[in-house]
C-alpha cells in the first residue's frame, strides 16, 4: 500500500484494516472477496469518487484473495480517479475499457474473471456482500453472469465478516465521529436560533441547518435531512417541504445529521418557539428517561436483546407501547453508512456490544395530536459503559430571546 495524495487517514490506518480483512478471509475458509460497494472500498483502501452517485454505473470493485494480494478495477476513464484516491500500488489498479459504464454491461464479467485470474483465484469461494444490512452494488444479471463465467468459484455470504470490523471503531474513527457528532447538534441549535415565526419553512430550515454544518467543518450530508413542522406530520423519513412555521406551539422536527470523512451522525431533535406544552413535556421526558434507564445498562458483554427488553419494557410500563413507533427496532449502527450493525433489534438478540461500537438510539412517540415526540442519540461503546457523543441539547430546545416572538407574515 501506499501513501496517495487525497487519503483521508494516516497509511497505517488501512493497513490494520487490509490486514484485518484477509485475516477475516482466512477465519471464513473464503478464497477471495469481492467487494462493490462505496462504504466498502472507502474503509479498506479510501476509494472515492463523485460517480457513486449515479445508480447505474460500478465506479469501481476490489478483489481481495486469502493471501492477502488486492487489485482495484475501475475503468480506464475513471484510473486518474484512483490513483489520487485508493492507497493500493499502482501496479495494483487493473484499469478496463468500459468498466462499470452503463453503456458497456458486457465489460463487466470479463474484467473480473481477468482480474482472479491475475491474483491467481479462480476456484473455491468467492465472499460476497450479501446478507442482512448490506448489499451489492451490481445488478442481479451481472451477478448470475459472473458466477456463469466462474464454474469453479461458489458465492458465500461475507457481509457479517466485513461488518465485524467495520462495527468497531478506531480511536481515529472516533475522533472523526466525536466531531461530527458534536457538529450535527450544534447545527440545531443554530438552524432553531434563526428560526422566524411566520416566515421560515421546512425547506429553509434544511439550509440553515445545512450551511451551519459545513461552516463548522461536516463536509458533505451523506442522507437526506428530515425537517418537519406540526403535529400533523407524524411522517417518519418525510422529506422537508414548504410548510411554514406559523404557530409557535408546534414542535419543529429534525432527523439525520451531516457527515466528515463519510462518517455520519443520525439524531433527532425537537424545539420550538413557546414554552413547551405539558403534554408535549410529558411525552418528551418518556423518550428522555428511555434513554437513562436503558444506556445505563448498556456496557461490553450485554446483548442487544437485553436492550431491545428494556426498551420494550419501559414503554409499556409507561402505557405508550400502542404509540410507540420503535417497539422492537429501537436504534442501530451508525458509521460510513447511517443505517449498519449493530442493528438494535430482536432478530439480533444474541449479538454482544464491544467496546468501539457505534450506535444510534431513538424511543419514539408518535401521538395523534403532538406528532413526532422523540430523542435520538449516538453512543459509543467503551470499556466500562457508554459515552454520549450527542451529549448536547438533550432537552426541548426553545430559543433564548430578547424580543417576542409574535412576527407574521
């Protein structure tokens, strides 16, 4: 590996995780992995590159073999691209006419074959992102194509093998989380205090909150941000609108957060322009005092399924389980991709927290007539309990002013 001149981290960084990955390969008896998606080659050799936006293209793919040789394949266009970008050789990167590119499918079976057969694997297992919170960024045919054309090689499921690194942290990892984290509620608190009664809508919102951020270092907002204003939007993942904010007991509604580094945040907020109301208070402090009785317990050893019961368990001791949107999906992982493992869910009852875990947490209340109640955390996993990355505004936050707020259009 090498050092390239847009890497995100330090080389070692990488290293640790190559090493990690063909380590991982030989635990699952696997002869290589293909891997295809953006977080992927992201974490493992810093690929990156504006085309991933497009859903139908492959920017590019990396082959990893139990031996621990690795080759990028992209395209003979994009190979500029991942010289400036993938820390591997350059002799490393194998660059095909019409890799990945819409109008040149055909090219896609063979560059891979070439590519196994260059690393000397074209037998055995191929390792594979499949399985549950992950996905392949290539089509089905493609897919059915290029085992046809590899009658030796078997498709094995290794997403739960990637995602057994890519769930523990680095202290590096860390330090980018920390901040954005810090970043993604700061911008609250700033998009609320230029907040105008009668005049902002949802849309505005979503831009103050937005420039906020990158004003305060978040360099891009991997998910789209969720801004609503009303009781009567209880739309969870609803995107911003034109609505505007023209009663100042409705409760303003923000999801999601911006990113650094590709590493995401993913809270949730509330505020408003009036005192809270007692029934907007109570509903709060239920998701409120979720959240300490629960991360109270969380620590390295205990079992998602313990905090998925006592999630469940204090919602129905405090009668709303029937409103009580996260009843048995109550958070997940949070890392390159906003949504990843651990997932806070029954169906992963026996997973164990370790120390470096990152997740998001979010007992959610949707009432008929106070809409989205709702505080949504990031935590990470130490070794003796959980830190509060999202420590800040942690109540209602109604902004501190000198003049009424009584301005209408």
């Amino acid at each position: 590996m090498r050092n390239c001149p847009m890497m995100e981290f330090p080389l070692d960084e990488y290293e640790v995780r190559m090493a990690n990955l063909v380590a991982k390969i030989q635990q699952a008896e696997c002869d290589a992995v293909l891997l295809t998606n953006e977080e992927n080659l992201r974490y493992f050799c810093d690929y990156r590159s504006a085309a991933w936006s497009s859903e139908y293209e492959y920017p590019a793919m990396m082959v990893v073999t139990k031996a621990g040789d690795a080759a990028l394949l992209t395209s003979v266009r994009r190979r500029p691209t991942a010289e400036e970008t993938c820390c591997l050789e350059p002799e490393q990167i194998f660059a095909y006419e019409g890799f990945g590119h819409q109008a040149s499918p055909e090219a896609f079976v063979p560059a891979v074959v070439d590519a196994l057969k260059r690393l000397g694997t074209v037998s055995g297992k191929l390792g594979t992102e499949t399985g549950v919170a992950s996905r392949m960024r290539i089509t089905y045919r493609d897919y059915e194509n290029l085992f046809a054309a590899l009658p030796g090689m078997q498709a094995m499921d290794f997403a739960g093998y990637i995602f057994d690194l890519r769930e523990i942290k680095s202290p590096r990892e860390i330090e980018v989380m920390r901040k954005c984290c810090g970043i993604a509620v700061e911008g609250f608190r700033v998009a609320m205090d230029q907040l105008k009664l009668g005049e902002t809508t949802e849309e505005e919102m979503y831009h103050t909150y937005t420039a906020a951020c990158f004003d305060m270092g978040a360099d891009d907002m991997e998910y789209i941000l969720i801004v609503e204003f009303g009781p009567d939007r209880p739309q969870p993942n609803c995107m911003a609108g034109a609505r505007v904010y023209e009663n100042a007991d409705w409760c303003v509604f923000l999801d999601s957060g911006p990113s650094l580094k590709g590493y995401v945040t993913d809270i949730i907020r509330i505020g408003k322009l009036s005192k809270p109301t007692k029934a907007q208070e109570d509903f709060y402090k239920i998701s409120l005092d979720c959240h300490r009785a629960c991360i109270a317990m969380v620590k390295p050893g205990v079992k998602i399924g313990d905090l998925c019961k006592a999630h469940d368990d204090f919602m129905r001791a405090h009668g709303v389980e029937e409103i009580c949107l996260t009843m048995n999906n109550s958070g997940h992982g949070v890392g390159l991709d906003v949504h990843e493992m651990p997932i806070i869910k029954s169906a992963f009852a026996d997973k164990e927290f370790r120390p470096g875990m990152v997740f998001a947490f979010e007992p959610t209340i949707i009432h008929s007539t106070e809409g989205q109640i709702v505080l949504e955390n990031n935590y990470l996993v130490t070794e003796t309990g959980c830190e509060n990355l999202t420590a800040a505004l942690q109540d209602i936050y109604v902004p501190q002013r000198s003049e009424p707020i009584t301005s209408c259009k």
